[in-house]
C-alpha cells in the first residue's frame, strides 16, 4: 500500500507508508530435554515442523528455573535408554504439566486481577465445599519454601495456584511433602506441549507413558545416529 508523501525538501513522492517500527518475532518454543545439548540435537530435525517459531534448546532444570521461560514445549528425551527417557518424561509429568484451575475459580481469579479468562480447562474441577463454593489459595509471585510451609501449617485450602511452574521454587522432597499432606497444584498459566520427539524405542512403548502428557500430543520419531 502507498500514499503521498512529502519528503524533507517539500516535494511530493510516491512511497511505502511509514514504518511503526515493530516487527513480528517468531513465537518462541523451548526444547527440553534432560540436558540442554541433548534437547539441541532435536533442533535442526523439528525446524521445519515450526517454520513460525524459534526453538530453544534447555535443560528440565533450566526450564523450570527461568521464570520467562516459553509456555509452549516440545519434550524431548535423551533417546539413549528407555528407562531414563520414561524417568524423564515422568518428572516433567509431575513438575511440568501442571493444570489450569476450574472454569469458575478462573474467572473469579481474573475478574479479581482485572484480566480476560481465556486459559482453556485443564483439570477436573475441585470439590465443593459444604457450601457448594470451590475455594483455592491463589499464591502469586514465588512460591519459596517458607511460604509454602507457611501456607501448610495454616487452615487454608488444599488446592494450590500459582502463576506458572516456574514461580514454585521449592525441592522435590518438599513438594514430595506437601503431596502427602493433600495439596493440589494448578496454574495460571499452564505450559503446552506440542510434540514428543521420541526415539523409535520410546515410540513402541507408548502405552508406558501415554497418560503423562496430553492425549492429543504428536510423537515425532526421530532416531539417533548409531
């Protein structure tokens, strides 16, 4: 599209209209892996896959350390032994994969933060209480391991949400703890998985691991050189 300009000098020219000055960066989606340089082998291999986006190699660990970390994952295990692969698809499963809250709870949240409740359901709703309301504690910012005893030890409900995995910053002894004390974790913005890249033998062993991650997710084959 075109339209008159006048340059500097106050004569009339043909010409683009003006540049805002933003440009479009592709969407980003993290590789994870159990390492960083074992997720990179799956770059090049899944590029054309998401020709939109920009893939980043990181480790689990990373992963759930960086709070501004992409939303939107593709797993991807080691590939060089079965049992470590489903060991590492279970730790995503349990660290990772965290559901969105109820519909209700959602839009209460929201109206409470003034934004839009656009996060699709993700989980069975929690049980009503006595009175038919659902009650959540809403933890916003970290979640470190003080606050979380702290919210333990007090009467308050069971059923945890936090803004993202990555904002509950405590061990897996203490999440292990706190699972046996009945609480429930969901999130605000819970993290999509596009794809498994999975080798040939995680491939045939599906039905192992088909209930850690979202039903609809695809398996990309991919096999390692020997």
């Amino acid at each position: 599209m075109t339209e008159k300009l006048r340059d500097r000098h106050g004569m009339d020219r043909r010409g683009r209209l003006p540049s805002t000055g933003r440009v479009d960066r592709p969407r980003p989606i993290a590789l994870v892996g159990p390492t960083a340089a074992g997720a990179r082998f799956f770059e090049a291999r899944l590029a054309s896959r998401f020709p939109d986006s920009r893939l980043e190699a990181v480790s689990l660990s990373r992963f759930l350390s960086d709070r501004r970390a992409p939303a939107r994952i593709v797993l991807c295990p080691a590939g060089g032994n079965l049992s470590a692969d489903l060991a590492f698809l279970r730790a995503v499963r349990r660290r990772v994969l965290w559901p969105a809250p109820a519909a209700d709870l959602r839009g209460a949240i929201a109206g409470l933060r003034g934004f839009d409740d656009a996060t699709p359901d993700a989980m069975p709703p929690p049980a009503p209480t006595r009175s038919g309301r659902r009650t959540a504690l809403l933890l916003e910012g970290d979640v470190t391991p003080e606050r979380a005893r702290e919210a333990a030890a007090a009467p308050s409900p069971r059923h945890w949400i936090a803004e993202r995995v990555q904002r509950v910053r405590i061990g897996e002894s203490l999440l292990e703890e706190l699972r046996r004390l009945g609480i429930r974790w969901s999130v605000l913005e819970p993290v999509e998985v596009l794809a498994v890249g999975a080798s040939p033998e995680l491939a045939r062993a599906h039905p192992r691991w088909s209930r850690w991650v979202p039903g609809a997710v695809p398996i990309r084959v991919i096999a390692r050189p020997k």
